[in-house]
C-alpha cells in the first residue's frame, strides 16, 4: 500500500481512539462464549483487548463479518480493510463472487452497524499480476490451478498482512474455517476447523511460521450453523447470504473466458489421444478439459473415457479407461513445512503422513520423501484423477483437528513402477525428531 495512503489510515484510527468512540453491542455475551469456546476470551496476545488492534480482512460475507462483531464485542480495537481485487461488470453483482461491487458495500455497511472503521484498498493490480496472470499461464500450460491458494499467499498473507502491521495491529483475522493453536516453543499450529464441511486448510497449506504468528481465526471452532446464528444476534443483513466460490473473479462462471482472453494460445485446436498415441478426435483447446474428466470429450467410444494427461506442448488431449486415471506418485514443487522442525529432518528417509490432493477429498496415507533435490509423494492406495496444479497438502491424522504440516503443488504424476525404497519413517517419531 502506498506510504501516503497508509498515514492518512493511520492518522484516522489515531483521532478515533482519541475520540474514545463506544458503540454499544446487542449481543449476548454468554451465548456467544458458549458457542466460540475459548476463541473468543482470548486471542493468545498480550494486553488488554482495547489496547490491541486487529486488522479484520472483510470480504463483504458472513464469515468475516462475524468475525469483525466477535472481536468488537470483545472490546479489540478492530479496523475492517476490504480489498478491492478486480471489476469485471457482471461480476460484482454475480452470486458467488467476492471482493468487488456489492460486497464492498456489505462489508461497508456491517462496518458501520457494529461501530468500527472500514476502508477499502485497491489491490487489483496487484490481484491481476499474481492471481489472475498466474491462472491463465497454469491453465494454458495444461495444469488444473487453484486460484484461491495463490490469493491467500501472495494478496492476504503477505500485501494485506504488510499493511496491517504498518497500521500498528496485533494480528490479521480472517473467517476462514481454520484454527491455530499456540506450541510449546512459542509459535503456532495450523488445525483443521471442527466442522469438517467447511474445512478450508487445503487453500491454506502455503501459510508460512511467521504468518501463523501473526494470523488468527476466529471461527475455527465454530460451525457455519453458528456462524449464520451469530450474524443474525448482531442483526447483520449478511446472516443469510450466499457463500462465494473458488473462482471468484470469473464474471459468468466461464473460466475460459478469461484465459482465452489472455492466453490466445491456449485455445488453439489439437488432437485427442489414446494412451498409444493414436487420434481418435479433436478439440478447440486444452483449456476445456481436466484431468479425470468424463463428459464434454466430443469423441464416440464403445467404453467410457476420461482425461489423463495434457500435453500442452503438443495440444495432445490424452484420455484412456478409468484404471489409467490411477496414480501411486506425485512429484512437487514450492513445498512449504509447518510441521515440527526443519523439511529435510523430519522426511529423513521417508516420512508417513496423510495427504489431501484435492479439496473434496479425504485425506489418504502416504509418505513423504525427498528424491533428487525435490520432494515426491507415495500415495499408499492410490488415488485417481491427480492434477498438475493443484496442491497436496500433508495432514498428521486422516481426520478430525488434524495439524496441517504444509504441503505444495503437484507438477507431475505417475502409476509406481517396481521398485520398492525404504520403510517410512512413522509421523510421531519424525515430529518429535
């Protein structure tokens, strides 16, 4: 953020808490402690709540709105940043969409309603170079990315989290449905949230040690039942609004669109393939297909097919029988480690984990190993439909408040040949190193 516009924030909060505003809360506080558990009492910070800032990112929805009325009911010196990531028309008033048009006013108004101060920063440029740019040149080299992850690691965790230190704040919060729990050492744990259908740690693998410091999350305890009950305690006109969606920038829900736009190329026709080699169709871009995908082939075929590689080189659309969709291995890039220790000490010769490669899915056994200068996965059962670009993300249990011990995206994946390397070495013992 520009220093110019920093002071003037700065000089902003300065009169307000000069001024001593107090906005009294309708809420009851009893009831809320009963459902946010020890969340709400404390956020593991030194001093009192009304002489700690907290910097609440609000998306214009329900989860961060209550976050920002959690932690004013609790008296913190709360200041409400919404960032405005990009404007396509359509989009700003799409259901699903975040971060543009009618949620900047949401979150401008709930701002208002529970009395604290709002201002709205714009990072489209920002947005544009290290999320969307980012999207289209994944897509067209023929990966399947996750926009959302991106976002968390170069915009709200870094841009957002620099500014809100430069205003003086004690921590980032955020509603994302995580926890973080503080370590014996001093630094902290990334857990899964205790509703395991809202569970978004997946999108969150990248956070770094420091981050984790310095973030919180408050609804990480909560269901999203209590969450909308909450809101509506606060009297919050965002109690009942829709949830936004992965691909939150994308005006009509038509990702090809925008990669089309910006990645001419990866439109270009090209031949779809069977595992020999042999053309058994066409199609008029990678950029409409994914790994694991059934319909939408174009193609005749006495037995189902699905996608299971992509050859952007070539603009080979490669399909083959379920079974061949079957991967036991994964080799990753941009790992980042959470879990105890240093990467390398805890994988040693292998390291037994659980890991989630894709957001819908559970998380399966694996082990962990480092191979060449790079890391790789053995996925113990397997698992189909693996996608370059998307994340896998290491767990130390299968379910439940699992830590979450970092993770990184999938370059590449492979069926395990023959060769057989050395036993694991079992999660509990690498932890405690």
């Amino acid at each position: 953020m520009p220093h110019g516009k920093t002071a003037y924030i700065k000089e902003q909060l300065e009169s307000r808490r000069n001024g001593c505003l107090i906005v009294e809360s309708a809420l009851d506080a009893a009831a809320i402690a009963t459902m946010t558990g020890t969340m709400l009492n404390s956020l593991d910070l030194e001093g009192r709540p009304q002489d700690t800032r907290v910097v609440v990112a609000m998306s214009g929805g329900v989860d961060s709105s209550v976050t920002a009325a959690l932690l004013k009911s609790e008296g913190y010196d709360v200041v409400g940043i919404t960032l405005q990531l990009y404007d396509h028309g359509a989009a700003t008033h799409r259901k699903g969409a975040c971060c543009a048009g009618q949620d900047i006013h949401d979150a401008r108004d709930v701002a208002a309603r529970i009395g604290i101060p709002h201002y709205v920063l714009d990072y489209e440029s920002r947005f544009r170079e290290s999320v969307i740019d980012n999207f289209a040149d994944s897509y067209a080299a023929g990966e399947t990315p996750v926009p959302c992850i991106e976002c968390n690691r170069s915009i709200k965790f870094r841009d957002l989290l620099t500014t809100a230190h430069e205003l003086g704040a004690a921590a980032l919060a955020t509603g994302h449905y995580v926890a973080s729990r503080p370590l014996a050492d001093g630094t902290r744990a990334l857990v899964c949230a205790a509703d395991s259908d809202r569970h978004q740690s997946y999108f969150l693998f990248a956070t770094t040690r420091e981050q984790l410091d310095y973030l919180r999350f408050p609804l990480g305890d909560m269901t999203k039942q209590q969450t909308r009950e909450l809101a509506r305690r606060f009297g919050l006109d965002v109690a009942d609004k829709h949830d936004s969606q992965d691909i939150c920038f994308v005006p009509t829900g038509r990702y090809t669109d925008i990669i089309g736009r910006l990645r001419p190329n990866a439109v270009e026709p090209g031949d779809i393939v069977d595992l020999k080699g042999r053309v058994i169709g066409a199609h008029q871009g990678i950029i409409h297909f994914t790994v694991g995908q059934r319909k939408g082939l174009g193609i005749a075929s006495t037995a189902p097919l699905y996608v299971v590689r992509l050859d952007a080189a070539s603009r080979r659309v490669v399909v083959g029988p379920r079974d061949a969709l079957r991967m036991d291995r994964i080799v990753l890039r941009d790992v980042n480690w959470i879990g105890d220790g240093t990467l390398d000490s805890a994988v040693g010769n292998g390291l037994e984990l659980f890991v989630r490669v894709r957001s819908t899915r559970a998380p399966q056994l694996a082990s962990l190993r480092g191979a060449d200068g790079r890391y790789e996965v053995d996925l113990v059962a397997g698992e189909e439909g693996v996608s370059p670009g998307q994340a896998c993300v290491f767990y130390d249990a299968p379910s439940g408040q699992a830590r979450v011990l970092g993770g990184g995206f999938i370059e590449s994946a492979t069926a395990k040949g023959a060769t057989v390397r050395g036993a694991a070495r079992p999660l509990v013992e690498a932890m405690r190193g």
